[in-house]
C-alpha cells in the first residue's frame, strides 16, 4: 500500500517531543525541497517547466536566497522564470496597445457612446486580465506544492497507522496534539476517506488530545504575562520561558523563529 512508502518518516515523527509531529516531517520535507531546487532540479527540463511557470512564494524565495549555496543555479531559474512571465505580461499589453492608446485620447463624446453602447472598455479589459496572471502567479509556489503533495500523503499514513498499528495509536495518544494548519488537514482527510465509524473513533481521539494541549499552551503563555507583574517577580516560570514560540507554531504552523 501507497502508505507503507511513508512509514517510518512518520512513525519517526511521533517519537519527538514536540508541539506538533507533522510540523516535523514538514520542516524536512522543506529543506529537502529547497535543496533540490538548486540541485538536481536543474537537470531536469520539465520541473524548470514549472518553475518557470509558477515560481516560489515570497517565503521561498527568501530560503533558497539564505542557503547561500550557489548562486548559478539560482540566477538560472529566475532567469528563465522572469523570461517568461515578461513575455505573458507584455503580450497581454501588446494585444491591446493600440486601442488602449486611443481610447487614452477619447473625448467626452466617445467615452458617452461606449458607456451608452455597453461596450466594456479597453482599459478594463487589460486591468482584469493583468490582474488575474498577478493573482496565478503570486498564489504560485513550486516549494510549496512540492511539499503540500507530500505531506498530504504523510498525514494520510497518519491515520492510517493509527487505525493498524496499536504501538502507534499510543504514541498519537501521548503526542502534544498538532499544529492547527495540520489538525485541520487531518480533519479534512479523516472526512474525506474513513467511513462513519473509524471517522467517530478518530475524532474522539483527535479532538480531547488537541483541545487539552490548546489550553496547555494558553496556560503557559497566561503565566508568562503574569511573570511581568511586579507581585511574581519571585515566582518559578513553570514551562512559560518559551510559551510564545510554542504558541505561534501551535497556532501557524512551522514556522521560522528568531
């Protein structure tokens, strides 16, 4: 079975101590990926297919830039990246330059007849169309949607051991419960692939564990505004010293913490 490929980076998962197992296998998912970008990825047309079409978010941009590694390879796919999404942009100008350059200098007359006529004009035309190739290619990540595939099929062993193996189903028991990105994911796929009975058993394993370990973590960050007050100046910090970097990733996931 396709879960069986994904076994033991997830068992290994569940054996840390940490606030959320998947956000683990994600963090190596990501340096993987990014590692590959400026490696192998290089050598094989049809990813730089894609990279040229869709890019990296903002964050991955920022990643591959402070590996600090090569920087041919980087230059390379923003080189032939920023060559294509030009041209997109430019054709999308080029279809309507002329008429965008007349209706620049319609007078009242013709803006009055267009407005009667219904007809939709130029200028609004190109704003929507520039617009939406923005919105596809700043939604885009090659990282991300590498990484995203990935994990999907993570969480889905997840479940799936969890409901095979006992050994496993104590170690999701003793976890520290999930980040919320990754209980939503496990929310989603519990929803989309167990039947109603395994769906029940999940939730009633998956919901105490999150919400008891939700209100862990708001105690501790509690105790740590409390540590300020001048009346507690003597009294121990418990487990709040790092409660604001567990929080954040409890609440967004893995992220990059100074």
């Amino acid at each position: 079975m396709k879960e069986h490929i994904y076994t033991i980076p997830v068992t290994e998962a569940f054996e840390q101590s940490c606030e959320c197992p998947l956000c683990f296998c994600q963090r190596k998912l990501e340096e993987d990926a990014l590692e590959y970008e400026l490696g192998a990825a290089m050598m094989e047309p049809d990813h730089r297919i894609g990279t040229n079409k869709v890019g990296f978010c903002a964050r991955h941009y920022e990643k591959l830039y402070n590996l600090q590694k090569n920087r041919l390879p980087y230059g390379l796919v923003l080189d032939t990246h920023m060559e294509e999404q030009n041209r997109i942009l430019a054709d999308a100008y080029r279809k309507v330059g002329d008429k965008l350059a007349k209706e620049s200098t319609d007078g009242l007359m013709e803006r009055v007849k267009g407005g009667v006529s219904g007809r939709k004009r130029v200028a609004d035309t190109l704003t929507a169309e520039l617009s939406g190739i923005l919105a596809r290619l700043l939604e885009g990540c090659a990282v991300c949607n590498r990484v995203s595939h990935t994990m999907k099929q993570f969480a889905d062993t997840a479940i799936f051991l969890f409901f095979k193996e006992p050994d496993f189903r104590s170690k999701v028991e003793e976890s520290k419960g999930f980040c919320l990105p990754h209980f939503r994911l496990l929310l989603d796929l519990a929803g989309e692939t167990l039947p109603d009975r395994k769906k029940a058993m999940w939730l009633r394993t998956l919901l105490p564990l999150q919400l008891e370990n939700l209100e862990r973590i708001q105690g501790d960050v509690h105790w740590f505004t409390q540590m300020f007050d001048h009346r507690n100046r003597e009294a121990d910090w418990k487990d709040s010293r790092d409660a604001i970097q567990r929080a954040i990733q409890k609440l967004g996931g893995p992220l990059d913490l100074m």
